[in-house]
C-alpha cells in the first residue's frame, strides 16, 4: 500500500524510486496472482526458463529453426551468453505469400545464473526447437550440509 | 553497431489464442507464428512450434480447414526448482481456411528443429484424411 503525506519534505530522487520499486513489486506479485507466464519477461530474444538443483543449473531457450552451428554459447561464472543467428531460407522465387509472421535476424543474450559454474562442464543440446543448456555448478556454489558440533 | 541492434531478432510474445475451440486440455494455448505462400501448384505452410515432438502434434484437413495442434513438453526433471520463468509452454493451436482444393494423398509434412513444413499440392476436391508427419 502506498501511503504518502500530502507535501512531502524535501522530495530526493531515492524517495521517488524507492515508491516505484514498491509499485513494480505490487505489479509483479499482482501479475504472479493472475497466473501471468510473463512477469519476468526481459524481452529479449530468445526467452529463456532457469532452473536449478543441487549441483546443475538448467538453462533452456525457445529458438526454433535455427542451425546448431549458428549456436554460439559462453559461460563465465555466472553470466551466459546465448548468440546466434536465425535465417529464413529464400523459397522459389516465384511464390507469393499470404502471411509472413515468422521472424528472423541475430540475437546475443546475456543471462545472469543463480550460481557460479564450472565452463568445463557445460552440456548443450538443441532438440524440437529448443535449446537446453546442463551447466555443473562450480564446487563452492554447491549446498553443503553443515554439522554442528555438540 | 546501431544497424545491428535494429536489424536483430526481437523477442516477442506467443500470442495466446483468442477464440476457436475451447479446449479439453489444461494449460495455456498459443498461437504459433506462420509462414504461408504459394506458387502455380503448392501451398506452403510454415509454423514455428518450438518443443513439439512430432507425436504430439496432429494434423487435420477436412472441409478446406487446415487445423495444426501440437503440445510442448517443457522436458523438466521432478528435481528442479525453478528461477526464472520467461516462456510457459503449452499447446499450439492454429486453423487456416484454404481457397483451393488439395491433393490431400500428397501432403507431405515434415518437423524439423521445433519448424513444421506442410506442403500442400493443389488438386481436385478430395475426402478428409489424417495427415501422418515425418520426424526427422
């Protein structure tokens, strides 16, 4: 809830973002409520869905109709970069065309992991127009149980 | 640099359905994006349908109505917890109405990297038929 006095003193920049900080969150946990698939949205190609267990971070990434090897794939502790390219192939040139919607271009994403991980080993495998990345989390990223000592 | 940025792909959102048939299956439907063209003998259709095996998609073309539904599988394990969600997945679902009759024996569908490539030859009228897809 946003509660402000009529003529606040001395209005500063912080106190203004820090109402609009308040305001996304509301937004964010309201869309979340609604059962938006979005909230996150960076929107930036290609959208991307993060997991994690224990000792792998899980990245996967809807390109469609894309060449692997237009695939080009960095991780440095915890940011990744996913480019590449995506080219429609020119038809006949005598067709005409009722829809044109798919699109094309390059893309270069950076994406900020839950962890650190190790760039040794990374999997990546590209099936059905998805992209899913196994990313072995470095060793002092991993949960460790604690023992208390008695 | 700047030419660049302008020219590279946009992220842009799987429009959900607005109408058509309600559906039976739980989860959000979408649309998927197309390309359709055609030349003097073969309509083309092409549809982005990225996580779509080809066993989970249906093909359907009776009465001049092209119906393409295909169900995403997300391919999580039960031990992930989720971080950040940008895409949710769930059903393609689109219909095209065509003007010409096609030759519906000679319908070739083939799915490959999450893009579905129909060709439709044209022909006389024909009688309804499932349209069996080829994995690659």
């Amino acid at each position: 809830m946003l509660v402000r006095g009529v003529w606040p003193s001395r209005p500063s920049f912080e106190s203004y973002t820090a109402d609009f900080d308040e305001l996304r969150g509301e937004m964010l946990r309201l869309l979340d409520a609604a059962g938006a698939a979005s909230a996150f949205d960076a929107g930036v190609f290609p959208p991307v869905n993060v997991s994690q267990d224990d000792d792998t971070v899980f990245v996967r990434a809807e390109v469609p109709g894309i060449k692997a090897e237009d695939l080009e794939i960095s991780a440095v502790r915890n940011r990744l970069v996913l480019a590449g390219r995506r080219e429609i192939p020119r038809e006949h040139e005598r067709v005409s065309y009722h829809r044109q919607e798919r699109p094309e271009g390059a893309f270069r994403r950076a994406v900020t992991l839950p962890a650190e991980v190790d760039p040794e080993h990374v999997e990546a495998r590209y099936a059905d127009g998805i992209l899913t990345l196994s990313l072995t989390k470095a060793e002092q990223a991993k949960p460790r149980q604690i023992v208390v000592k008695t | 640099m700047s030419n660049e940025w302008k020219t590279g792909l946009q992220r842009t959102e799987k429009p959900n359905l607005a109408k058509g048939p309600e559906q039976t299956r739980p989860g959000p439907t979408y649309t998927p994006a197309a390309d359709i063209f055609e030349n003097d003998d073969t309509i083309t259709v092409l549809a982005d349908i990225p996580g779509v095996k080809a066993a989970d998609l249906q093909i359907d073309l009776r009465d001049d109505v092209l119906t393409l539904s295909g169900r995403a599988s997300a391919g999580t394990t039960a031990s992930e917890s989720p971080v950040l969600r940008e895409y949710a997945v769930g059903t393609f679902f689109r219909q095209f109405t065509l003007s010409d009759t096609i030759d519906q024996a000679k319908i070739d569908a083939n799915l490959k990297d999450g893009v579905l490539r129909l060709e439709l030859p044209k022909a006389e009228r024909a009688r309804p038929r499932q349209i069996r897809i080829r994995a690659e």
